[in-house]
C-alpha cells in the first residue's frame, strides 16, 4: 500500500506510518498526569502530535531527529489537524525510505546546484567569475548551501530551502538584469542575488531542528554574509595575481548589507545603487510569492475562500475557487 | 550646426534656440524690479531660466507650451545649471522640428502600443481578452494612454512615460508569471499590470504641464480605475453574452485597490492574492529602477562619486565610476 | 413568567428559554470526545455556549439563524459567563415571541427611516435634493440599509446598526452643519453623513452571521460606495434633466473617499475640504461614544471601578461609580 | 476715506495708513547694508515689510507694540504680498481708532463671557457649579482669558481667540452632550470643554507678540491646567463646606490630561472615560474647522482652486468655487 | 530543616511551608466544578497555585496578602512552574518569620533611607537643600517611599523598590554629574533623580497587591510629582523666607515632566535642559539593567543560554554560560 | 595683540588674522558675476566668509586645508555671524602658531592615549588584555583614532573627537561597571566602549574636510567595525597561544553590532545582553550631554533663554540664565 503523505491524512483517520520526529516534550496536565507532545513530519509536512499518559521511560526511548513508527488516529483540534498517538518506536534507517522525508531529492538538489554554478560561471566580468569560482570550490560552505534552510519559520523552512530560494531569486535576477540592462549591471545583481543571504548558513542551526546559531542571533546573516565575501575576494585577488577593484568590492558588500531595504528591517544602510534597489524588490517578491503561496496550500480552512488569519503578515489570503475564473 | 540639447549645455555657454516654455512667472525681486521666470524643455530636460528686467508685455507675448527662441547664456547657480536669457520670442510650429521636443517620438509610441495589444491578446483566458479587446478599442482611452505621463514628478514624468512604465511593466510581469507559473497565474498578472494605473489617464491633466486634476486629488487614480474596469466588464459580458465569472472580477478590481501595498501608501486595502503581491513588488521595481537611474542620470554633481541628498528617498545615491570595475 | 434575557443571567443559573443559534462548531477535545460550541442571542446580547458529549445527529439538528430552545446553566469561564446546555432542539418560528430577537424593533427602525428621510428632504440644494431622492426611491437598497450592520464587531454590530448609526451621524450633522455654517455648507455634511458608510450594505454580508463579503474583504466600502453615488448622480441628472455640478460631485465623492482621515487607516486620500474634515471627526466620535458605552454596559468585571483591559484600543476604561458625584 | 484693511491690499498698490508693529529686526543683506524688517498688522491680518537703506536710529525710533504710520507700496514676493516701505514714524494711541486693531471687539468679547458664564451656571450638577463659579469670580484668570490666543499660530492665534475657542467648543459640547445624554454627562463634558485649555493663559505670553512663557514650554498647559483646577477644586469645597466627590474631581482631571488624544501628541494619558474620549474629538474638530478655513480664507493662490501647499497639515486644501455649485 | 524558599524550587516536589497569597479567584473549569486559583509568595518570588475541587467556603477561608500554610507539590506546566495543592490554611502572623518575605529587609531599607538623606544633605545648592529638606521631614511621604514598589510589573515591582531605584538612580546621577560637571549642574541632576518618580507613591496601590490607583491611571505619575514638588516649594520658601528663584522651579518641575524623553512615552515634553535629557538616559539604564537581570536570573529555560522570548521587550535575552569566558 | 579667536568676533568688526580654509566654492550669484564662498576656521569655531567679485585666479591661489591670511569684516546675516573677506592670501605653515588652530592641542591627545591605554591594561580577563593589546600596538590605527571626528556633524565633530568621545565614554563606562558589579561584566562593558566607534577611522575621511568615504556610506561603521575586531581576536589567539573563548568573541562582537540600540537606527541587532543595553545607553548619554551642551554654548541667540529651533533634535533648548538660581 503506498504511503499515505502527512497533507493526506483526513479526520478520523487511522495511522500506522514512519515519521521524523522533533521538538519532543514531557508535559504534565492540568491534574498532574503526563502527557508527551512532539511534531511528526514526512516530506509533505508536519503535524502535531500528543500521547496521553506517557512516561519518562517513553520520552527517553527516542530522541529528535529520529525515525519512529506512529500509531494513533487523526482529529481535527481548534481548527487544525492534530494525531493522537497510541504507540511510538523508532525505526532504524535501513528500514525507512528516505525519499520519503526529502522535501527535496538529492537528484533536484544537484540540479539546482548545477544551474547555480552554471549561472555564475556564465557571467562576463572577469572579477566577478574568479570570486565565484572561490565559492563554487569551497566544498564546505556548498555543502552548507545545499542544506539550509532559508528561515527558521515563513518561507523556504525546509532543507534545502535555502538553495532553492536563491537559485529562484538568481533566476529571476537573470531575467530581470536583461530587462533593465540599460540601467543596471546585469552581473552585478546576479552576483547579489547569490550572495545576499550567505550568512545564513552560519547564522541557522539545521542538524535536527531549525534554530538560530548563538552567531546568528548576536551578530546576524548581514554581518557575517560580508566576512564570507571578504574572505574569498581575498582569496581570489590571490589566486588571479590581480586585485578586485575597490568599487566592485564595496557595490558587492553593499548589496549585502542593503537587501532588507530598510533601517528597521535590519539592513544598517538602506539601497544606495540600482542594483541594490532592485535585488531587495526581487528578494521580497520570491520570499512573498513563495510564502503566501504556502500558507494557501497548507490552510486548513478547506472550506472557506479564505486562510484562517494570519498574524505574521495581519491579514487573511483569498483563495477563492479558481476553477470558476473561466480559464479551462 | 546641429542643435546643442538641454543635457549637453556647460556652464558658461552662449544659447541661441528653440525651446518649448512651461511655469512662466512675471516675479518682483527684493529692489521691486520685474524679472521673468520660466522653464524651457526640450526632449533631452528641462533648464530654468530667468530674464532680468522683463515687463509685462514680454510677459504676454507667449504662453506656456508655445515654442520659443532663447538668446542668452548658462550659470551655475547654486550647483545646478539654469539660463539668463537675453531675448525670447515665440515661433510658429511650422518652423520647428517637433522631433528635438518628444522624449518618446511617435514611433516609438506605436511600437510601446503595439507590444501592449500584443501582450494582451496573446492571454489564454477568454474572460480576460474579451475584457482586454473593450480596453483596446477604446480609442479615446489609448489615446490618453499614449500621451499621459506616469506622474507629475518623479519616475516617467514626460508624455508618454505612462505607457512606457506600463508596458515595460507589463514585459517584466510576463516573464516574472511565467518564472512563478505553479504559484500564480500568468494571465492575471499580466493584466493586473496593465490595469494598476489606468486610472491615471484622468488623474493626471497633460495639455500643458503636468498637474493633478481635481479629481485626480480628490477621489484618486485607484478609485478612477476601478471603475473603469467595472464599465469595460459591464461591455465585455454584454458584447461576449457571457458573464464575466464574479471571482475574476474581484481579483482585477483587488489589484488595482492594493497596488500601493500598504494602507499608508494609499491602497484601501493590502494584497491578499499571490498576484496582487506579486504585481505591487514588481510595480515598486521598475519605479524604482527609473526613479534611481534617472536621479543618477541627471545628477549635476559631475565631479562626485555621489549624487547630491535627494529628499524624496532620504539619501544619496552611489554613482562610482564603473569604468574602474574590470568589466570592458 | 417574563423572559431572562441574556443580559440579565447571573452566575450558576438554570436556564429553560428560546434564543437564537449562530457560530455552530462541533468540535474535539483534547481526549478525543466531541462537544458542540455555539453562540446563543437574543435582543440583549450573546452567550457562548458548550454542550458535551454532543454528536454529528445533534450538530445536524439546526442551523445557523434557527430558533432553539435550550435547558442548561450558566457559570463564569475565564471571566466571562457562558452556559453549560443539557439540550437543544428548534423551535418553530411561529412559537416565538419575535420582538425578543430584535434589538431595534421593526417600530424603531420606521421611525429612524422616517427621520432620515425629513432630514434628507429638508435640505436647500436643489441637487443634493433630488440625489438623495434617488437614493430614498431604490427600495432595495433602503431595505438593506435597515438591515446592516454597521461593523463585523464593535460599534453597532447588530441588526439595523448600520441606520442607527448613519441617523445618529446625521442628527449630530445637521446640530453641527448649523454651528459652523459661516465655515462650512451645512447640506454637504448632511449629505456626507449619509453617504459615508453606505458601501457597507454591499461590504457586509449579515443574512444570519454578520461577516465581511468577499467584495467587501477585496475592494472595500470605500470604493463600492463611491460607484453608488455615481450610479444616483447619474440617475439624478436624468431624472432632473439637469447635469450635476461637477464640484458638488467631487466634494461628495471626496467626503467617502476620505472618511477615514488618515491614509493609514483605509482612505486613499486625506480630507481636503471643511466639510470632509468635520465628517471625519464626527464619524470618530460618534462610533467612539457608541463602543465605549458598549464595552463599559457589557463589562463583565461587575465588582470593579475599571472594564477589563480592551486590546482593541488599547486601554482599560473606566466606570468609576457614577452615583457617589453628587449629581442626585 | 474709509481704511484699507490689510486683507484688502493688491499688488502694487500705494500704502499710507496706521499698522501695529511686530517683530522688528535690523538686518544686513549680502553686501553689508543695512534694511529694517517689520510685520505690520491690523485687525484683518498681517503683512510682511522690508524697508532698504535703514539706519540704528530709525530701528529705535519704534517698539514692537506701537501703533506706526507707514508709507510704502504693495508687491507681491515669492507668492505672498509684502510691503516696502519709504516712511515710518510712531502715531499716539490718542489718534488711533482702536477698532481697526481688534479682531474681536470688546463688545463681542464681552457677549462671548456672557454666553461662557451662561452655560456654566446652567449645569445641573452643584459640585461644578460651585467649581465653575470659583473661576468665574476669578478677576485676573477671566481677564486673561478675555485676551489669551488659543495658540502661537494655527487656530484662533489672536487676542481674545482662546475665549472664543472655548466658548464655541462649549457650545457644541452642550448640544452633542445632549445628543448623547444616554451614553454621557452632559455637565461634565461642558466643564471639560471650559476647562481643557485653561492652562494656556499661562502658557502663551501675549502682551505684545505671541509667545511660549518658560513656563508654557517647560512644564506645559496640561500640567499648569491641572494645578489651576485643584486649586479651584479646594476653594469650592471650603465656600460650600462640603467637599467635592473624588470620582468628579478625577474625572475633571482626566479630561485635561487626556484631551490631545494620544500620547504622542502631549498627552500623558489617553482618553478613558467617555465624556474625555467626546472632548477630544469635538477639541479636535473645533481647531480644524477653524483652521482648515482660515488657510482657505487667508490662501494668496488667488486664482487657484486649491491654497498652495500647507506644510503643517501635509496637504492642499481644496477651495473650488462654490458658486457653482447649484446652491444659489 | 531551613526554609525550601520559590526560587529553589525543583519539578514534581513535595512542599509544605507558608507563604503570602495574593490574588485569589475561585473558577469554574469546562466541566462546571470550582477550583482555587491564588499566587503564593515569599520574598524570592512567586509560584502561580492551583487547587482542584474546592469551594466557596475555602475561598472565604483566607484573603489576599494573609499569610497561609500550603500543602502541595510542584509542577513544570506550558514551560513554568506552578503548584498543586492539596491543603491551604492560614497562619498567624506571630508563628512567621518576617523576614521570609520582605526582598528588602528593614535594615536594608534604612540604610537605604540613610544613603538618600545624605546624598541630599550633601548638595551645594541652598535652595535645593531646602526643598529636600521639607520632603525628608515630610514622614507620611518617607515611608510611602520606602514601601512602594516601582512599578506593578517589570522592574522593581516589589516593597520597596521604588527607594531601591530612586537611591540606585541617585548614586549613578552623583557619579556622572562629577563626571559632567562642565557641562551640567550635578546638584540639579541629582535632585532630578531624586523626585523623578516620587508621583508614584500616589499612582501606585500596594497595600496588599501592587495596582494602579484611580488617581494613577486617569491622571498619572508625572503630573501628581509635580504638585508635590509645587508643596514643597512654597513650604520651603516660607521657611527659608526667600524664595526659590523661578528659573530653579521649573528646571526641577521640567525633569519630572520630560523624564519619560519622548512623547508617545508619556512626557508632555521633551527634555530642554542638560540635567533632563541626562536624567532620561540615567533612568533608563537603571530600569533596563534592573530588568534584563532580573529576566536573566529568573528565566525557568535553565538549559538554554537564552530566555524565553520576552514580548515586554521584543526579544530574547542571551545568557550564555559566563564561566567559559577565562574570567576565572 | 593677542589672537582674536572665531567665537570672539562680534557684528561689524574688523579682521585681519590667519585662518585655515575649507569648503572654498566659486559661485555665480543671481546677477551672473562670481563670489568665493569658502568657511574660515581656528580651533574656537568656524565662520562662513563670502567674498564679492572673485576670480578664477584667487579660487585657484590656495586650497581646502591651506592656511590663508583674511581681510575683512563681521556682519549678522540671517541670524548667524558672517564674514565678508577684502582679501585672502595663503601663509606659510612656518609663520603660524599651530596651537591656535587644534581643539585638542597634542599634550591633551597624549593625555587622551595614555588615559584609554592605561584603563584597557587595567582590565582583569586576560583574553580582553590581550585582544586590546593588538588594538594598542597597532600605530596606524592608534594614529587614526587620535585624529578621527566622532562625526561628521553634530557632536565631538572635530579633530580628535572621537578618541575625545571614547574615553569620556570609557571613564563613565568604568564608574557604571563599578556601580551595576552584581548585573555585569564591568571588563566587557570597557571594552565595548573602546570597541563601539572604531570602525569610525575608516568610515569618515578627516584629512582636510569631514565626510564619509565611499566604504563608511556604503558599508558603514558597525560592518567595519566588526572586521577590526575580528582581526585583532586571530592575533590575540596566536600571540597568546590560547584560542579566545567564543562566547567572550560573540559578546564583543554583538556590543559594536547593537550599540546603536534598535533596528530603526541602524544596529542589525538589538541589544540582547546587559552589557550591550548599557552600552547604547550611555553611548546615547554622553553624545547626547555633549552635543546639548555644544548647541547651548555656540548658541547665536544671545539675549535670549532658549536656542534657536534645532531641527536635527525636534526642538529647542533652554539655557536660562543660571546665575540666578541662587548657587553662587
């Protein structure tokens, strides 16, 4: 029988599936009983998960991060869709499949690593190519790239995320540059797109659950992103036995520390060239694009033409029912 | 002798040529004696100018929009280049290469109108290009379209540069659609795009200067557009004998009333469809991208890296000398 | 014996009466058994309710908008009354008193039609005269205009809110129109004060549960009301044979469009002229009475001088003891 | 041949007639000479004067204060009307007719303290009878009442304004309170009305020119108020012999402290009670209709149907031309 | 066996001692039966108690701040610590041991009061001098001082903390005045921290439970300060027979008034003057060191070098693990 | 005759002394002929100078930063003082007494070095010595900080203001520590203060005139700042032998990364430790005293008790008239 997907389990449904387990706690009720509360997922999704009665002994069996085998029945919760679990062991990997748990394959993993490079490596300026290059080799920090996640919460919360957002963002920087070639350089924002959330792979934990690194929260991805860039223009003024020039350097870093587009949203200055400005029109556009076209999908409010609100942006999304739009 | 235009003029330089005059004032200086002052464009900007010792009857001999000839010579005044002028006298458009006076000649205009119908008729969605066919051959409107500018100051301010935002608009949603195609729908975007501003053709009066019509203050271009839209539906559905399904409907009207993104910007309500989003960045995008380029462009600090403090964005913009940056 | 209505049930009170249903959820709770959850009304306020151990036959039993005869006992739940219920079951509506379920009986709301209609009628403006006769003779929308509410929650979220609201707003205008008629014209604000929130008949839906329309959540009253007013002008001058002014259009048009004085809260434009800026402030101040006097009426903290904390305006408010002030 | 009144002077026009002075100053202009800069005022308004060529002497010759012939001409300078003049010379008072320099004559100021006196001794409550009449019997406080502007500039910025100010907010506060007599207490609304801007008699000096006191900028009306009614508060409880009610006297106090609204705006509270939350917006509706048509009134955009730009309010006013508004 | 005190409480412990209650309410949960709920206190903190089935006549049993006896055991629920307990009754005061429960014992306080007195004694002003002497004789005010807290939550909110901060807040005016002695007056400075709060001994109830007062809430700290300064100011003068200069008033009633430095935090004014705006920065550092400690010490996330997130102050704290840093 | 010194000089007097240039400008007034502008200064203040009828030749006879011989005279222009120049001509450092022209004269630049060294040595933690060691051998940059402005306006903005600014910020920071021992880090809390500005040295360029560099606009200081930082704890670590704890890195790091206390002034991080929240506050502290205390001092509104408006704080400040408040 094939498996049935966390976004497939209905309401009343019985459960007997592998799952990835996370954010695992021993809580007591509200008369003193135990109860374990712990986030199952697979590659479709999450879902919570509470086993009345549980012990210490239980809570110990498995840590985070592991595979365990789940019975229990689904319900639906204040609104959301919740499992009561009867039973939790672990599995050993050998016996899971773990395509299953992939949001993203390693095969579309290496795809959008080989578009990445191949768009770096199709840039004209020299300079700009021979930095590339120093990140491209650095098989460490790719590594890293290939399995952050973009955010701790919102968009692209998921292995890979990270990849995944700025290949997106690098693909549309690339069409976009053509479109405003008269008016900015289309390697320069390319070469932003890439760069601009680097730090990220310091600043996010994402061994087992996604946290913010002490490094992350006391200094942040900007600060770090640009000691990443610094290190490897150093390195490429080596390797080329030519120095970057100054400009390109600080219209580089610039980017960097600029994306946020405004004081308040952490970026310590705001945009001061034309590709800065657009890169922080484009990386809010993926980052919007992608997160509300998340929070459609995953809305429990089957239902209803709209998403339950949602406080992080303070509005509720239309969905509306697009099959009556005329448009076959 | 070819004709030496306004952003060719060095300080110093004798001037003897055509201009089309705009904002003339007949002004006291602080002695009590009369000066002239006035605007004179042609398609390359705009240089202000002042006649000492003008009189009334000076004054009276041309209004703004006639073309004139100027005698006089450039002054740096307070860091930006205006003229004194000796003599001006109007001359009849017979005598007058209309080609040295339009920022986007008629060719160019036909081949921006061309691209839009093109765009427009190649949407999938029947609703969408019966809708798009009312807009079409509205011939008053795209006449309108055509020469209206895309605000009183700032980005795309000269005759035409409202259908040059919205076509390069309406080019930039065509390939960002296509990039989000499993999130959004191209269609909506495009036409989204072509609509978001519609409503500045009446907003905007563009005979002479270019000033705010009074219900262009008073009710705004985001209530002129939408109803707009509502009439071109009313004969779509009655031209087609097919409704146009209630849902479409909404998700046009919602982009034109949350183009602006945030209630403080203007919009009476904030997007709450993936399109509408989408359009609002991209919208803010190539503002942007034209305002910052323009401001760069036009910027009389010739000797500084740095543009001087511009006021509507609280900063400077960062010049460069890109020469410098390696890229031939 | 005289019915208990909602407002008058004290702590741990059995309960035997008629109300009316709406907000049904049929629902789980944390150990898996389902309950219902229902919101109780009659003329006199609402109670949420629980009954447990409920089932799908008794969820399936009415509907939304039904009369219900409900057995059960309140308590305090988290400083707010609520009932316990042992039984449901409808009631036909013929054995229902329906002046129980009116806040503003059928008497009432004729003699507020009545008083907004004179006060329309005794306006000088020959034009604003006949607008408002167009307004006055579409019985459908007069009909819905008795019916509205005005807001989903806050002030005058009932039944016929909406023309309590708009005849209050009206009474207040006219008092003030005359204080202020060497400033001001007094009919405009009249008439202002009754168009401003008209697009809410359209924005609200308030069959049984009063909730935002789509076109309301999408385009907003704002917009929706200025197109009725287009709709009646046109009407108007038809009807006359005479054209509207085009400045009387305007400033009324004006005066929707900016009722909400700031942009940040929903106006695209800011009030522009007397008559819009003192509509704006009266609006304030009429919709603040009526919430504040609610929110101290409905408090629930009986034994205090302070209502409890209000996040919606952030701010307690207070009670105080108003017979101790020497006022007899 | 009758008086020219300020309001009534066109350009270029020949001046001989009695102003008061204000705002004297010697000044150089660029190169090195010396001219005398004066405001020159009547009851209608106020006009900016240069004289060229001044001396020390002629400086001196005159106080702010003084009532000054002056010979000169009208011209309009950067969009205002201004004079330069040739003479000035001091003018006894006994050859003055006062009338032409009061915008309230003392006729009109004294119905004004008839009508404030009137209201006050209406209130049903005793507690603030006895309260009000400690104030009204309070010579000094009355005179300077009688005298203060309500402001440095905006809103009723003459001698006798605050009165006046005052004296309509009563007004207005007596028929809303009674609109809403359900809701509030109409007597404390109107002695909050008296008394929320008593504290500027101290705050603003008007001897001659308007200006803070040390006392007005330092501590502010809102704190000076608040003592001032405490002191009355004391006096009424010892002629009465019976003290007044604590919940009334913070409530009175509330009023003051509360009524600009928002913290942002000077007050250390927000409104909390009903009658404070009616103050504030009626407070705020009385400025505006005032100021909003002075700035129409006083606009120099003759011909316009908008005043130029008002930077204190962020925005143009919209004058039309009511004429044609059907209206006869 | 010496006394288990709040905060050396560990998870699932058997407890029996006493303690203060505080805010006791008798609840009804889903299922329609009482329980207790109460804040138990002693002087290292507070633990949230819960006491199933109880009853009315238990609840009457004992009132807030009496000191009661508690049978029970511990608990970690939703991430805190709380108490269920089986048995609570209350305890004489002659059978308690006081200084269980007072943060500050007696002895601190007076040499707190000592610290105080002798830093006012010090000053070199005579005027000052004066003034401080009539609030240190004032006994009633000395004693409120020494038992208010500072605030009803955040820092200081305890008996006594009020005296803590202001002596604290004095010691660090004292040191940086020295420090600034150029630039500003220390005496003024130091006497600004001093009477600061000093409004608060009137704004704040802290008999049994730390609450706002009426006069508190309605009229607030800033503006009760300064009529208690204004007391002392004519008694000083009268005793002294000399007047304080005016311009030393309103330095002292201006640093009450603008300590809070910015309007949307409650200050009428801004800080004018040296002494203010350095008593604004000093206050503020006092109050923020006091508070990060107090959450970093108190934070129940033992294991995590961050606190919970604190939504008071938008953030999270980072403790870290101090003795790793080779401070030995 | 001794030196008149710039903040000497009163209306018309006559002048003839040496002055270093900056900021020479060759401008063509309204009329077309040519003036220098061009500001004068000694180490008392600056003054702005125009001279009529300049040449191209005496533009070109000195430079920005040259010492230059003035005649000329004083005059008030628009509320300041001005000097029109007769003549200028360059001198010969040889012929100049240097000290009339330093702020900072060099003994007290050795004081200010041997102040900040010896309280860094002072430190207990070995690792913040030797971090700060690297910091003090490090001629070139030492050399910077004694010639740095702290800005390029507003407070400590002259040669060596910066180092002025961090020692007074570290004697304070010093006393604090002591005073908070129990709350923090008293070693961290000096070495943020030593660490928050440094990135300043290269953020401003200070040869002749005060700006921004490319690097210091674009990057900004708390970016460069952290690169220094980072530099100097590798060196420590390989000096020492013994790797610099990270959490000691990190806490140093987040002071720079947060001083300026909230996003919206342009701290990527708000501050998240005790140490960090200090900092901001008395970084804020002692720009704040100096920057008040220099407005009040060079303040040119003598015969008045309050500054003239200061845009760049909101507000104007009161200096009074201290001599009258009775502290002899």
């Amino acid at each position: 029988m094939p498996r049935r997907y966390v976004n497939q389990l209905a309401d009343q449904e019985q459960v007997n599936e592998v799952f990835v387990a996370s954010g695992k706690q021993l809580r007591t009720n509200r008369n003193g009983s135990l109860y374990l509360q712990v986030e199952l997922s697979d590659k479709s999704g999450k879902i919570p998960t509470r086993m009345w009665n549980a012990s210490e002994k239980l809570y110990s069996s498995f840590d985070d991060g592991d595979y365990v085998r789940v019975e229990g029945a689904t319900q639906i919760f204040q609104g959301a869709m919740q499992m009561i679990a009867k039973q939790i062991k672990t599995v050993p990997e050998s016996e899971v499949n773990e395509e299953d748990f992939q949001v993203l394959p390693p095969a579309d993993m290496d795809a959008l690593a080989g578009r990445l490079a191949a768009m770096l490596r199709a840039m004209n300026n020299p300079h700009l190519c021979s930095i590339a290059e120093c990140f491209l080799i650095d098989q460490e920090l790719m590594k890293k790239l290939s399995l952050a996640p973009a955010g701790v919460k919102n968009h692209h919360a998921y292995l890979g995320g990270l990849m995944q957002h700025v290949v997106s963002l690098m693909e549309l920087a690339s069409q976009v540059g053509q479109h405003y070639k008269d008016h900015l350089d289309p390697d320069l924002l390319l070469m932003g797109a890439f760069l601009h959330d680097l730090g990220k792979v310091d600043e996010l934990g994402y061994e087992r659950d996604f946290i913010y690194t002490e490094e992350g929260q006391l200094v942040g991805h900007i600060v770090i992103g640009v000691r990443m860039l610094e290190d490897k223009i150093a390195q490429a003024s080596e390797l080329s036995g030519e120095p970057v020039p100054d400009e390109l350097c600080l219209r580089l870093k610039h980017m960097i520390v600029s994306h946020h587009g405004e004081l308040q949203f952490g970026s310590p200055t705001v945009p001061m060239t034309i590709e800065a400005v657009a890169l922080h029109y484009l990386d809010n556009l993926d980052a919007k694009v992608h997160s509300f076209s998340q929070l459609i999908r995953e809305d429990p409010n089957v239902d209803s033409p709209w998403t339950t609100y949602q406080p992080g942006i303070g509005r509720k999304l239309y969905k509306g029912s697009r099959q009556s739009m005329g448009a076959d």
